[in-house]
C-alpha cells in the first residue's frame, strides 16, 4: 500500500512517516505544493494524506487535480484549519476523507484502511487477524468460522483495533473514535472499559483467544504476538 | 434627580430670595416717595394760604376738619405723623401733618395744620408685596415651561445618544455612530463617545483576531505534540517500566484537551466573525436521533434513558457544522450534569427545542451559565465553553434561548425557541460584510 504524505510541518512529517511505516505502508513524502504535483503526476498512489495549507499552494487544488485525473488515488484531508467549511470544502471536491489536526495516530490508521479497503476492492474484501475474519461492507464476524453478534459500537471498536494491530491505542482516541471527536475522553473512559469486556467476554465464549491487552493506565493494544 | 428640575430648583431660590429683597426696598421706597410728595404738597398749601394772608385775606374756614385745623394756641412746628381716624371706615388712617405760623396783621397768631393722608401701610405692603409675587409667579412659571420646552427641544440630541449607547451592543462590530449636534457640548459628547467607540471596536478586534490566530496557531505544535506523545507509546521500553506510560499517557490527554479547548475557542471567535453564512436545509428530528445515537454509549455508562419527542417539522436552513455543534452541546451538557440512572429528555416541535434533565440544584445566576469558562464543578475536566457555543449559535441564527429550573422533580431545561426561518446565507451578523464596509 502506498501512500503520498504532503505535508510542510517537519517534526509532524518524520512522526507520521514514522507511525505509517510501522503500519505497513510504503511512505512517500512531499513537503509543499510543487513536489506533491510532480509526485501525483509521476507515480500512483493508493492514497494521498493532503495537508490543506502548503506554503506554496492550496492543497484544495491538488485535490482538484487528481480529480479531474479521474485517478483512482484515494485522499484524506488532513487540516489544521478545521473550519468546519474547509471540510465541506473538501469533501465536495471528492476527498473520500477528512481530519482535522491535532489527530490520533490509531485514528489516521483506521480512515486510510477504510478508504484504501473501499477503493481496492469496492467492497468484497475481508480482513483477518489470527482467528477472526471481518467482512466489513456486511458488518459479519465469525471466530474460527462462527458468526459472532455484537453491538454497533462492540463492532467498530473491534474493526478500530484490527486497523491498528499491535498499536497501543489511548483510551481519548478510543472514545473519539466510538462517539465522535467532541466527546470529553474523561467523561467516557468508563464506557470503554464496559465495551471492551463485553467484546472480550464475546470472543472468549466462541473461543478466541484474549488477544486485546490492557495497558495499564495508557489504553489498550491489539496484541499480534 | 433629572438635571433640568435641579437647576430649577436653584432658580427658584434664587428668585425667591431677590423677590424678597425686591418686596422690602420696593416698599420702602415708595413709602418714602409718597411721604416726600405728600410732603411737598402740604408746602405748595402752606405757601397758598400764606400769600392768601400777606395778602390780606382771611382764612379759610376749616371745611374737612382732619386736613386743615386752625388753633390760637401755640403749637409744635413743622412736619410730623400722627393716625387719626376715619370715621366712615372706622380705621386708624396714617397722616402726615405740617404746622405752621401764621402772622395776621391786627390779629393775633394761629397756628394752622394742615394734614394729608398717606397710604395705609398695610395696603401698601400687600400691593407691593402682591405684585411682586404675581410677577415672580409668572417668572417661575415662565421658567418651568421654558425648561420643559428646553428639555424637550435642546435636549433632544443628548437623549438621542444615551438611546443609542443603551442599545449599543459590541458584538455587532460597529463603532457608534452618533449625529453631530448644533448644540457645542452635545457635538463635544458625541465626538468622545464616538471616538471611544471606535477604539473599543478597535480594542476588540484585536482581541477576537489574536484568540482566533492563537486557536489556530497552537493546533500544529499540538499536532506535533499529540502525533509524537502517541509514537512514543508505542516504544516498547515504555512497556517495560510501570511507571513511564500512564505519564506519557497522561500527557497525551492533557495536549488533547488542550486541542479541544482552542478548537471551542477557535469555533465561538469564528461565529463571532461571522464565518459561517452557508446554510442547507436540516431536518432537526433526523439529526437528533443521530446525535443520540452517537452518545448513546456515554449514555448508557451513567443508565440514562433518552427520551425524544420529535415532532415533524419543516427543515431548518443552518449551517451543517453549527446544527451539529448545536445539538452536541445541548445533550452532552445534560448528559454531564444528569442524576445517576436520570434521563434526557428532547422535545422538538416546530417552534422551539427543548432539552431536559434531572440534576441538583445549581446556585448562582442562570444567566452566567452561559459565560465561557464557566463550570459547574470546578474540578471538571471540561472547559465549560459547551453552553457559551450554545449561546453564541443561538445569537447568530437569532434564536431565544432560555434556562428554566423546576424544583419538582428538580429538573433543569434549556430551552431554543426559533424564530422565523430566514433566506440562506443571511445570518443576523454580517460582522465581515458591515467592517469592510465601515
């Protein structure tokens, strides 16, 4: 999976190099307008982690170019403007994707599986991660090939996890990520907790093993040992 | 005390204390010009009646016995005052008297007094004295309804300003635009205020440009911040010392919320600013369910039921993000200050949109709910700008929006009462449009 992180910040550019690469993506980099045209034009990608404001360009206009491309890259947004315009913006321009800065790692993670996973398959893919398989355009779970029924939320809180398989995810991305962005991770850590042993309890009745780990006082990890 | 009254006031004693001074040296100056003229009449008599003598004639028989009395016998000379009295009013009437000698040749002496009456004292005073008052009388009334017509004319301008600074209202970004007065000191007044207005206005642009430029800058550092706390919880060394992740995990939550706190800020100065003027048509009902939906789980964690009654409206032209926030904040603040196992309750008709929820009784007054940075419980986690960006959304779209505590079944209602739907893109502040323009 390749990936075209525009982005000019470059303490923020190494970091998410960083934790990109350890997700398994090939990471290429542009740091201002002029190198990400060049690289668009030149190279395909399977999608394009777009900052918004470049010192030599707006990145709404790179995402207009790749649109009129037809090209099957997929692009998130990623802005500190976070005016609630520039994500209309965005979004009508075709992004498949929007996040404002600051942002979670885990949750970066999770909206580029879903958009690459969208346009590699239109679809009908699966994921696996030892003994379960998701087939996400369904919603179903089975664990060792038995369906497995959970909640909404025990659901995408599992699929947040396979997103980010041996990652520690915070207990704030977490909530965000369950009830939307504005939600006070303090006011919600105890329904994590709740969900997560819910889901733990579920898997174990069909035989999973206990491979979502507790990190004591940071939040929880999907183990892959 | 109104300042025209007051001045009135001063005037009035002022023109009482002339009047009396006026009353007495009136009186007595009359009093002493009658006496001289009296005097002087009684001399052109004497004067008569002597040459009448000298030149042989007798004198006349006294006919009014009190204003011509002839005697033999020696009398005092000269003039003097004496009462006598009138016998038809039967009062005591004050006359002044002049005796004199006079030679008769062959005869003997007499001494002749001749009298005139002066003006009753009393009668004197009480014109004088009635006049005076009838003139101050006039002066004072005159005075009062010059007042009255001032207040009303040349004040004018000055009420004009005092209407215009009570209804001046900061937030709409205007300095005061205050008329130039004919009158020196009002244009003065006008000038000052204007003036002070415009640096005010200046004041708070400033103001509102750097919270929103320090909003927007902190979000990359805290970008980086949050981006690299989060990498270095994933370094395995971290795993390894008990103590080393909940302090790199405590840090990620405090940048985190201090994201969230710029972005409050960062969202009420962009409301202020105006910014945002796109509306669709929303349907509040669908919108609701989906909020609740969304908190559903932090609803669930504290065992409250959410109750919606969502009548069937017409769709409302708002801004997508600002509906969104709208509702966010309505439930999430009944959300936080609920009762264990409470409820919330939303009522949507096509009026207004209520939210209730059971809580204790909060002290202090409903109307500072509303501040930013106002909190509930001081050790909240929560900045407390939730009901400030509620209020802020309400004034832009021009809604009502009240706070309603009922002590049975101590339940706290926040109520928007919408008001006409207005024409996309023409919210009530057009604070961008009117300063480029001003």
């Amino acid at each position: 999976m390749k990936i075209l992180l525009v982005e000019d910040e470059p303490a923020l550019r190494s970091t998410l190099i960083e934790a990109l690469r350890q997700g398994g993506y090939v990471v290429e980099v542009a740091a201002d307008f002029e190198q990400a045209y060049e690289k668009v034009k030149l190279y395909r990608y399977d999608c394009v982690l777009l900052d918004l404001t470049l010192p030599d360009g707006n990145g709404l206009d790179l995402l207009r170019a790749l649109k009129a491309e037809s090209s099957t890259t997929g692009v998130l947004v990623i802005s500190a403007r976070n005016g609630l315009d520039d994500r209309v913006a965005g979004l009508d321009l075709g992004a498949d994707d929007y996040l404002a800065k600051p942002f979670h790692l885990s949750e970066l993670n999770a909206r580029l599986r879903a958009i690459i996973r969208r346009r590699r398959f239109q679809g009908q893919n699966h994921l696996v991660f030892r003994d379960l398989v998701v087939w996400p355009e369904q919603a179903e779970v089975q664990v060792n090939g038995e369906a497995l029924t959970l909640t909404r939320k025990e659901y995408d809180l599992l699929l947040y996890l396979l997103a980010n398989p041996g990652r520690v995810l915070t207990k704030e991305a977490i909530a965000e990520h369950l009830c939307g962005d504005s939600v006070d991770a303090a006011d919600s850590f105890d329904f994590i907790y709740t969900h997560l042993k819910n889901l733990r309890k579920k898997l174990q009745e069909k035989g999973a093993e206990n491979y979502i780990r507790t990190m004591y006082g940071v939040g929880y990890k999907l183990s892959a040992e | 005390m109104r300042l025209l009254p007051a001045t009135t006031r001063y005037y009035v004693l002022l023109s009482a204390g002339l009047f009396a001074v006026g009353s007495g040296v009136l009186y007595v100056g009359i009093n002493r010009a009658v006496r001289n003229e009296v005097g002087e009449q009684l001399q052109n008599h004497r004067q008569e009646l002597v040459a009448r003598v000298a030149a042989g004639q007798p004198l006349p028989e006294p006919v009014f016995r009190q204003q011509y009395v002839v005697s033999t016998r020696p009398r005092p000379l000269g003039y003097s005052d004496t009462v006598l009295l009138d016998p038809t009013e039967g009062e005591l009437v004050p006359h002044r008297q002049l005796t004199f000698r006079v030679a008769r040749a062959g005869q003997l002496p007499v001494w002749v007094t001749l009298r005139k009456s002066l003006v009753e004292t009393d009668e004197l005073l009480a014109a004088t004295v009635g006049s005076m008052l009838a003139v101050m009388a006039l002066l004072l009334l005159g005075i009062v309804l010059l007042h009255r017509y001032l207040s009303a004319r040349l004040w004018a301008p000055f009420r004009h300003t005092l209407a215009q600074l009570r209804a001046y209202d900061l937030q709409q970004h205007q300095p005061l635009s205050l008329p130039a007065s004919a009158i020196e000191e009002f244009a003065e007044l006008n000038q000052a205020l204007t003036h002070l207005s415009r640096r005010l206005v200046a004041d708070y642009e400033s103001l509102r440009e750097f919270t929103a430029n320090a909003a927007h800058e902190t979000q990359t550092p805290l970008a980086i911040m949050q981006a690299q706390l989060e990498q270095l919880l994933q370094v395995p060394a971290l795993a390894d010392d008990a103590a080393a992740a909940p302090l790199v995990a405590n840090l990620y939550g405090a940048t985190r919320r201090l994201s969230r706190l710029h972005q409050a800020l960062g969202l009420l100065s962009r409301i202020e600013n105006g910014q945002y003027t796109e509306a669709v048509p929303l349907d509040l009902a669908a919108l609701i369910e989906e909020k609740a939906e969304q908190l559903a789980p932090l609803l669930e964690a504290r065992g409250l039921a959410p109750h919606l009654q969502l009548a069937p409206a017409p769709p409302r032209w708002l801004h997508p993000g600002l509906a969104d926030s709208l509702l966010h904040n309505l439930l999430h603040n009944a959300i936080r200050h609920n009762l264990p196992g409470g409820d919330v309750t939303v009522r949507l008709s096509a009026t207004a949109l209520e939210v209730s929820n059971p809580g204790p009784a909060v002290s202090g007054d409903p109307a500072r709910f509303f501040e930013r940075f106002r909190k509930h419980n001081a050790a909240s986690e929560s900045p407390g700008l939730g009901l400030s960006i509620v209020q802020h959304i309400c004034t832009y779209y021009g809604f009502g929006l009240a706070y309603e505590f009922t002590p049975a079944g101590a339940r706290h209602t926040l109520r928007v009462t919408f008001g006409p739907d207005r024409e996309p893109g023409s919210p009530v502040l057009h604070a961008t449009a009117e300063l480029a323009g001003g």
